[in-house]
C-alpha cells in the first residue's frame, strides 16, 4: 500500500471543493471524516432511464386501467396554494416535452412552498389518476430535484442518476441532492485513482470481478446499468468475502491452534443410561450423537452447533455428551438463558441420572448465599460432575476442577464475548451450543459459519402436529367455551398477554386485568395462576410448578414462558395481540404446547377486522415489492404461523422480514454490518465468497504470503474491531 496515497486519501473532507470546515463537521457527524470515506458513501437508490415514461404515455396507461407506480421527469410550470374543505391543497402544475400533469398534497404546504419553485425540473414517482376533467395526476408523489442540464442528458443519452441519503445533518448547511451529488462527483474525479485494490488479482479474475478503481466510478457515476451491476457485485462480494475471512480465521483459531484432548466412551455409562430412558432415540438425534461423539474422540477441539426445533430432544442429546465427558473424568456444564429453564434442566437430569453415582449442580443469581457458597466450593473441589447454570457460571468467582465440555442453550441469547468468558474457565473444552429458532442456511454460513452443524428435523414419534388459527376478538367467548370443555378431558391451557399492566399509551392487553375479569367470568370454573418477568425466579418457580402438578387448569401469562417450559398436559396455547409479537417468539411460544401424545392448539388473537382480512388474503415473497413487504410484515408473521409448523420455514421468512442483524444480533457477535450485500437475495455470490476465503486459509492461514498481503492489509485497516472475533476461542 502506497504511504503517500492513503495520507491524501485520510485527509479530512474539508479539502474537498464545496465542502470547508463548517460542512466537514456535518459529514462527520454521520460517519464521513476522511477524503475515502466519502468516495464510499454510496448512492441509496438511482434515476434509471429504464423506469421513466412521458406523460403522455402515462395518460394511456391509466386510460386502459393501469394501476401501477410511475415515474415522470418535468419542469414546474405554475405553484397553486388553495384550501379544499378543511385541508390545505397544495398543487404544482408541470409539463414534458410530451404534455402536462399534476401533483398534488394535501398537507405539509409550508415545506412544499420552499421546495418548488417556476422553472426547476424534478422526477416525480407516485400513482397516475385521472381527474374528473380528464386532467393527470399523481396524488403525494415521491419527487427528488435534477437540473435541467442532467434533465437534458438523463433523457438524451439514457444516462442514470444517483441519489444519496440526505441526512438532517447534511440540510442544515443547506446541502440539498443536487449540491452533494455535485460534491461527491468532485471526490471521485479527483481521488478515484488513489483507491489501492484490496482483493486478489487471482480472486477478481477467477470470480470476473471490476477492480477498484472502475467499480467505485460506475457506483456514483454509472456508464450503464449493465456497468452499475458489475460494480454493485463487486462491492457485495468484497463484503461478504471479508466476512467469511473472518469466519474462516476463526474456525482455525478453535481447531488448529487450540491443544485439544481426546474423549473416548470408556465404560457402559451411556448404554446403561439409555437402557433406562422410557422411549427411543429418534434417528435425527442419533446421527447428531454420532456426530458430537466423533468430534469428542478427536483431539481438536469440538465446536458444534445443534439445532432443532422445539421439542425435537436436543437436550437428551446434550445429556448424553455430559455423560461422555463423565466417563473421561471431566466435568461439564450447561448454560441456559433464564434462572426458571436452567431449574427446568437441573430437575429433569437429576431425575433422569437417579439411578447413577453422578453429581449435578445448579449456580444461580437469585440463589440464597448459603447455596450459591456451597455449589461454587463443590464446583471447584470436584465434586459436582455436571454443572447447570445462567450467566452466574461465567462470573470471577466460579472456578471449575476440570472443566471440559461446554453446553450453550438458546445461544443467540449469550453475545460471543459472554460465551467466551465461560469457555475460557476451561483449557480448549469441547463446545456444544443449541439453538430451538432453526438457522437458515445463508445465516449458518456466516454468523455461524465457524460451526460445525448438526441438525435434529424430526420430531418423538408420538408428537401431533400442533393446529394453529388466527381469530378475532370476537371470538374470544367461543374460545374459552373450547378450553372450558377441554379441561374435561385433562387439557391445561396457556392464555398470553403481551403486558403485565395496563398501559395508557398502548391499547394492549394486560395480564393481571384479564386474569381478574376471567377469574370472574368465562374461566370462573377453572382454577387460575398467573406469571410475569416482574415476579422473583422463586415465585415463578412455584407458579410453574403447581402448573405442572394440575394446580390450575389455566396459567396467564407474558412472555416469559416463551423459552423451554415442559408441562405435557398443556395443549392449549392462546396469545392475545398476537399481531405485537415477531415470528421466532410467536413459534417458541406455539412450542410450549404439544409436548405429550394429545392433539394440541395454538391460537392466534387479534382485532377482529385485522384477523378477518389477513385470513382472506395470500401473500407470495415472490411477487412480493420491498414496499409491499414492509406494509404487510405484521399479517405475513400471522399468515406464516398458520401456514407453517417446521421452524426452518419459519426461519426463512423471518430472515426476510427482519433481516440477518435483527435476527442473531450481528453487532452482538462480533460481525460488521452488512452495507451492501443482502444475504437473503445474494446467497450465489455468498457461496462463492465463502469457497475462496475459506481456501486462502486452509493454505495460507496467517496470510504471509505475497499474493495474500493486500488481504491481510484491508483486513487490518477495515475489519480491525472484527478481528478480536476471529480470535475469541
């Protein structure tokens, strides 16, 4: 890398012409401080040619019912200012070469009035209608401002104009589109040629991607939309290539460097255990047994992940590692999210382990002194060979004898910096991390791709699928009439409230209100318990347990018994506002039912017109805009509930909806943000990243050699807060 031209190019944007000192602090306000900061600030979205139609043409797609958005390029011939019964109208009269057409808004007149003015030309997109008079135009269009000079090209040569994100910051030093795109013109003209490449040349010729230089250019300035493609997969696979670096550089962190140690099966302790379990493994946890037992037997480190949906067994199969490292003289432990599941864990492997000389022990933050002080000191003296725990196990004071396998469960809700806290109590231990929400492919070849993976797709053989509804309001009589008449066949029933409390600002359903009125009403026949978050572990601990043991018929609760509560004879799930809750917690919630043998429910409430209408309408991803996703998200969650039972299904729409850093928390695992490539839609050029970076380390692991420095550079000067993940074991 040439010293002389990254100084020029870490110079502050004040040098640059349009910009000075004033400005400079506005750009660095929202992420720019430096000269190639700026040549990256790229475009959000383009004016195609491709998309644009006269107004003429417009006038006959509406005339033969079109009903689609249009885009129109005009020049502001007259501004009209005009009440219209209680609102203010505010119109603007604009022509092309072709005819005239309207735009027209009923509110936010005092912007308006400032923005347009005779004689400036803009690109309007919005919906065509045709007045009374037979007159166009386009109601609260989206417009963005051009001069007549790119007016003039755009419709000449077909040239596409860029648009940049204009933050607040940006408008106070009355920068507008025109004045940046300008400013930004001016970098890339002057400092394009700077740019050092940061890819391979064997990697841009083997995948025939642009070099730097010409794909920075055609981002802000493209030549063509052919052109604007080539530069955009560039920038996605430079991204999604770095990230996999990482993956990678982990990966051989964990398995190569760590010194590992071998555990064998060395008695009958795992057979003699699953003699004694009252049913048969299903093959899907066999063949993640078989999977984990080989990587226990080898002397590189394990670091697995199993998934599986809820109630497939993951944790009978985590049971059984214990036992392995038992039979090798280690110790094991298991970290669950919350106090209330880690109990859950502790209880059923005592039971379950009964009848063998093993010692289980439970470390909790709102355990009493005494407890705590005992568990710690068996712990440490060796006397407690299996360890089940919550974010406790990872504190200063917790010292293990000989700790050698790790268990996370529900591990995307430990960030990678607390996982590695526990980790690091043992010398290079085998890790196994679990997750009930099914991660998508394109996820689990990056935030997870470090992993091996095991996957559990099958269910216990006794399981019903669990038949899920959305209902309205409406219906909430008939639906506890259902549970009133289930309870006479042993049915217990879960109804969720998303709120504990009443609360003023959200018209929401609270749990203590409702759990009065129904005390007193439809369910004044049934007994009733209650659990929320604001109760004490202990107190919920009782709650659950008087569940379990038939002491109430119905329990009401929030969400917190969302995550690996156990109770068979639960088969009834009611979650009210349904439409408040995102996809992964609607599908743990649906799993806290049809635990046992019986057919189980889930139903979905909401306002009864929303219910109604979701229920009579079919979404299609396909055929389905961005725009229209974004509107419609709330009733594609519902739909998908009803459509879906598998979690990998589920999984995959929510990785759309939300996106994979909303999903896993990719700031929370140590990942950069994703700025260009869509792992959802970019999952080609996502395997093909992952297949060379992966291959550059396998041969080049510490990437000394001389075609592998400019990785190693970019690496250090891009990803240098990201590196620290590469290295957390």
């Amino acid at each position: 890398m040439n010293t002389n031209t990254e100084n020029i190019l870490q110079q502050s944007t004040k040098f640059i012409k349009s910009i000075g000192p004033k400005r400079a602090e506005s750009f660095q306000k929202i992420g720019i401080a430096t000269i190639k900061d700026l040549l990256f600030f790229f475009p959000s979205r383009y004016l195609d040619r491709s998309t644009i139609a006269s107004a003429a043409k417009i006038y006959g797609y509406v005339l033969n019912g079109f009903e689609g958005e249009v885009t129109i390029i005009g020049k502001v011939e007259d501004i009209e200012k005009r009440r219209f019964g209680s609102k203010e109208l505010f119109k603007v009269k604009m022509r092309d070469a072709s005819g005239f057409f309207d735009c027209i808004w009923f509110n936010g007149t005092k912007y308006l009035q400032n923005v347009f003015s005779q004689g400036t030309y803009y690109a309007v997109s919005g919906k065509p209608a045709l007045t009374k008079y037979g007159h166009l135009q386009l109601v609260h269009p989206d417009f963005d401002r051009i001069t007549e000079d790119e007016s003039q090209k755009f419709l000449n040569t077909g040239k596409i104009i860029p648009f940049y994100r204009l933050s607040k910051e940006l408008r106070t030093t009355n920068l507008g589109d025109m004045s940046l795109r300008k400013i930004v013109s001016s970098a890339v003209e002057q400092y394009a040629d700077y740019l050092t490449e940061t890819l391979p040349e064997s990697t841009l010729k083997e995948d025939q991607l642009m070099g730097i230089i010409e794909a920075l250019k055609n981002i802000h300035s493209p030549e063509s939309r052919e052109k604007l493609d080539k530069a955009l997969k560039r920038f996605k696979f430079e991204e999604l290539f770095f990230i996999e670096m990482l993956v990678a550089l982990r990966k051989y962190n964990l398995r190569d460097l760590l010194p590992g140690f071998s555990m064998k099966v060395k008695s009958s302790l795992v057979r003699d255990f699953l003699k004694t379990l009252p049913f048969e493994l299903t093959k899907g946890q066999l063949n993640a047994l078989s999977e984990i037992r080989r990587d226990m037997e080898s002397i590189k480190p394990m670091n697995r992940l199993l998934q599986g949906d809820v109630g497939s067994g993951k944790t009978i199969v985590a049971l059984i590692a214990m036992l392995i490292a038992k039979d090798n003289a280690f110790q094991s432990v298991l970290m669950a999210p919350t106090e209330i599941l880690a109990d859950q864990h502790y209880k059923n492997f005592t039971r379950l382990l009964k009848d063998f000389d093993i010692s289980v022990s439970l470390l909790l933050g709102g355990q009493k002194k005494s407890d705590k002080r005992q568990n710690l000191q068996d712990i440490e003296q060796n006397k407690s060979d299996i360890i089940i725990g919550t974010h406790a196990l990872f504190e200063e004071n917790v010292t293990f004898n000989n700790l050698g396998l790790v268990i996370i469960d529900e591990q995307h809700r430990f960030g990678v910096v607390q996982r590695s806290k526990l980790v690091t109590k043992g010398v290079a231990p085998d890790v196994l991390v679990m997750t009930a929400t099914p991660i998508p492919r394109t996820l689990s070849m990056t935030v997870y791709g470090d992993l091996d993976i095991s996957i559990i797709n099958q269910m216990p053989k006794n399981r019903k699928p669990i038949k899920t509804f959305l209902r309205g309001d409406g219906m909430l009589p008939k639906i506890y009439d259902f549970i009133v008449e289930k309870k006479k066949v042993g049915y217990q029933s879960f109804i969720i409230y998303p709120l504990v409390k009443d609360s003023e600002k959200l018209d929401l359903k609270a749990a203590e209100t409702h759990f009065e009125e129904l005390n007193k009403s439809y369910l004044s026949s049934l007994s009733l318990g209650m659990v929320h978050g604001q109760m004490s572990w202990q107190e919920k601990e009782d709650v659950m347990k008087d569940f379990a043991n038939k002491k109430y018929d119905v329990l009401i609760a929030t969400s917190v018994i969302e995550v690996g509560i156990d109770v068979p004879d639960a088969n009834i799930i009611v979650i009210n506002n349904s439409d408040r809750f995102g996809l992964s917690q609607l599908h743990q919630l649906r799993g806290r039912v049809g635990r046992g043998d019986k057919q189980a429910y889930c139903i979905l409430v909401t306002d009864d017109s929303y219910a109604s209408k979701t229920n009579s309408t079919s979404f299609n991803f396909e055929y389905l805009s961005n725009d229209q996703i974004e509107k419609n998200k709330t009733a594609i969650r519902l739909q998908t509930m009803v459509n879906y039972l598998s979690g990998f299904d589920i999984a995959e729409v929510d990785l759309k909806l939300r996106g994979p850093g909303d999903i896993f928390g990719t700031k929370q695992s140590g990942f950069p943000e994703f700025k260009y490539a869509d792992i959802t839609k970019d999952t080609d050029l996502l395997i093909r990243a992952k297949s060379a970076a992966f291959k550059i380390i396998e041969y080049d692991p510490k990437l000394t050699l001389p075609e592998n420095k400019l990785i190693r550079e970019a690496l250090i000067e891009n990803y240098k807060d990201n590196l620290d993940y590469a290295k957390i074991a």
